[in-house]
C-alpha cells in the first residue's frame, strides 16, 4: 500500500511546482490531478512530472464525453508526459449508459492512447467487474473505508472471470486538517452528492450522512488514524481540501504523509 497526493486541476503552476517536489519528499509515490471543463488535468501532470521526477503520475479522472482517445493522446504529445509514468484515469461522464460506453471504449483508447495504464472510474458493482476484468487499474471516489472494501471484491470477481491478477485498487480520499475541517469536507461532498444520476445513485447506495465521507481531522494524528481505515486501497489518493497556496496544501500533505 502507498500513498498518492491529489489536486483539482489548474492549480497554480507556482503551487503545483513546489507542492509536487514537497510531496516527494515526503514519501508519497504519486501525484494526481481531477479533470474538468474549467482546466486540463494533464497540464497540471505536466508541472507535477517537471516538479518531482521520481513519482508516478496520474489523471482522475477524463471524461470520454468530453474527450475523445485522439485527443487525449495529442494533449500527451504536446505536453511531453513520460506515458511510462502516466496512469490515464477515464470515466463515462454524464453518458446515458456508462457501462456501454466504457466496455466499447476500451479497444480505442487501447489503439489511440498507447503506452500508458488506464485506469477505470468505478462505483457501481457491474463498473468494477469491468475494470477488474479488463483495464490496467480502477479509480474509486467517495467511498467509505467498508464501501470500498466491498467494491473491491466486485473488482476481484470481474478479475476472476477471465481469469487475471486484479489489477491495482487506486481511490481519492479527501482529506481537511484543522478547526475548519468538517466545514471543508461537507462543501465539497454536498457538490459531488447532486452532481449527477451516477453520484446521486452511488450516494444513496453508500447511506453514509453528509461531510462523513472522507477525513475531517484535528490533527495530523488524527489524518492518520482515519486514513489507515482504508485498507481495501492500494494506492490512497489524499485528495487535499485546503486554500491554494503551498503552505495550506503542503500542511495537509505533511499531515497525511504515509
């Protein structure tokens, strides 16, 4: 088990940078950004893998509405990410039927974005089958320590059907440290919580009540405490929810180093 560290993408390069290079230093084995409409995760990869050239990278997830393989592939071209370093997380987005969309999609991004591990976003049981069946890794998000136990076995039995080793277990675990982490954790899972039928479906499957779903915790002895809950993770992506700068988000990963 390691210990990755997350952002949302279009931090700050000047944040980024340093950040990246603190977290090596602390131990942690990867770095990740999200995707979204307002920034390009890999661009934020890009100052990560210039940063610290010793960790891993990754990108969780990009949305196969939003991108094609063509274009994913032309975005790691132009920034000159080291695709051996690169786990390339993908999701369905806000597709009508995600399970079709991501068992179909499999063979292009195979044949369109060579040479990097791809990495499945699941929650559902039937998502996890399929990335336990078929993808290089699978990326959970807002799931309880007993949730995402239960959901990797759903990833083990997809595995055992071909049959095949169960490829690594990655997931975000949004992390607040200090007197204002409860507020930090509950604003930003009551956004995720509405976000769209997929989450409000795996929110009410998970029945856990609101700003419980990751770490709200005093200190770092606390941090620690919580995170070791998720054993069930291969790799703990400490989604880190502080203000922008280097100290608040050096603080929480310093707090949740492994």
């Amino acid at each position: 088990m390691s210990r990755g560290f997350g952002v949302a993408a279009g931090l700050d390069p000047q944040v980024a940078a340093p950040l990246a290079a603190r977290c090596a230093e602390l131990g942690y084995s990867s770095m990740w950004s999200n995707d979204h409409p307002g920034a390009l995760g890999l661009e934020t990869v890009k100052v990560f893998a210039d940063a610290a050239p010793t960790v891993e990278l990754g990108v969780a997830v990009m949305a196969l509405d939003r991108h094609d393989p063509k274009e994913i592939n032309g975005h790691i071209e132009r920034l000159g990410i080291d695709r051996d370093r690169l786990w390339l997380g993908v999701g369905a987005g806000f597709s009508k039927l995600p399970l079709t969309v991501m068992s179909q999609a499999l063979h292009d991004l195979r044949e369109q974005v060579p040479g990097v591990r791809l990495v499945l976003a699941a929650m559902g049981p039937k998502m996890c089958n399929l990335a336990g069946s078929s993808y290089d890794g699978v990326f959970f998000n807002w799931m309880s320590p007993e949730f995402a136990t239960s959901a990797r076995l759903n990833v083990e039995w997809g595995a055992g059907d071909i049959p095949r080793e169960p490829p690594p277990v990655f997931g975000y675990v949004r992390v607040a440290v200090g007197e204002d982490a409860r507020e930090r954790l509950t604003k930003e899972e009551s956004f995720y919580r509405d976000l769209h039928d997929g989450y409000r479906n795996h929110f009410e499957r998970l029945g856990e009540p609101e700003g419980t779903v990751g770490v709200a915790a005093a200190d770092r002895d606390e941090a620690q405490l919580l995170l070791a809950a998720y054993t069930a993770l291969d790799v703990t992506v400490v989604r880190g929810l502080a203000s922008a700068t280097v100290e608040a988000m050096s603080a929480v990963a310093e707090a949740s180093a492994p």
